[in-house]
C-alpha cells in the first residue's frame, strides 16, 4: 500500500498511521481478482477417503488427455499435465503437478482412472479387504 503524505507531519498523523498499520489488512487489487481464467489444476477437487474406497477429483479441462500423465510410485500418485502451442504470435506452455499420498489401506494394484466430458479426472483406490480376524486361545495341559 502506498502512503503519499507524510506520516510524521504531525502526532494524529502518527496516530493515524500506526491505526492503518494495526487496523485491518487490505490486499493489492489483484487478490480479489476474478481468476477463473487462469484456473488450470490449480487445486485438488474433491477428496473421498472411506472404508470402501479413495478417490480425488481434478479439474483438467485446459489440457487434453494426451497431454496429461500419471504415475504410481508406492503410495505416492503424481498427476502431471504440460501444454504446449506455438503459433506467429509466440509460445505459450501450460503445466501443472499434483502428488497426492494413498492411504495405507488403498489397494494399489488396482488403481483406475477416468476423464469426463467437462474435463474432470477421477481417480480411485479402492480399500483393501479386512482381513482382521479374532485368534481363539486355546489352554493345554502339560503331562
């Protein structure tokens, strides 16, 4: 924020400024700014993590499915996408990254995906099977 008066000019000027200092934050313009526009994978949609199954949404409606990638190191999904276009104007590329951790009860060999129409990338983990189970205890008697 720019100041253009002198804050020392007088004492309630100082007190002035000390209050703006103090008082509530005002952000540059461009933090209120409509930046839908620039909205490309920008943030991990929805998250379902229950006992039958994980799931994460992606918004990737500014790439197409050849320019996306995804991997599967251990638990960790990375979600790539990189855009490219020349043109006489000039260049331009687009990218992003998301790396995502699965629980420890995901079932990692049987991780699918799927894009939809609108550009939604869903990818699921189903949860491996309970295979918990109650031990009786049996009592033996020595000879």
């Amino acid at each position: 924020m720019i100041v253009l008066r002198s804050p020392f000019s007088n004492s309630s000027a100082i007190d002035n400024f000390f209050d703006e200092l103090t008082g509530p934050v005002k952000l540059p313009y461009w933090r209120g700014a409509d930046h839908s526009s620039f909205n490309f994978s920008d943030t991990v949609g929805e998250i379902i993590n229950n006992e039958s199954k994980f799931s994460v949404q992606v918004d990737v409606s500014h790439f197409k499915p050849e320019d996306l990638k995804i991997q599967l190191d251990g638990r960790e999904l990375k979600i790539e996408g990189c855009q490219e276009s020349k043109s006489e104007h000039g260049y331009s590329k687009r990218s992003f990254s998301r790396m995502i951790l699965l629980p420890e009860d995901a079932d990692l060999t049987a991780v699918k995906s799927a894009i939809s129409n609108d550009g939604k990338l869903q990818i699921e983990a189903p949860k491996k099977a309970n295979t918990s189970r109650s031990i009786p205890i049996n009592f033996v008697t020595k000879h």
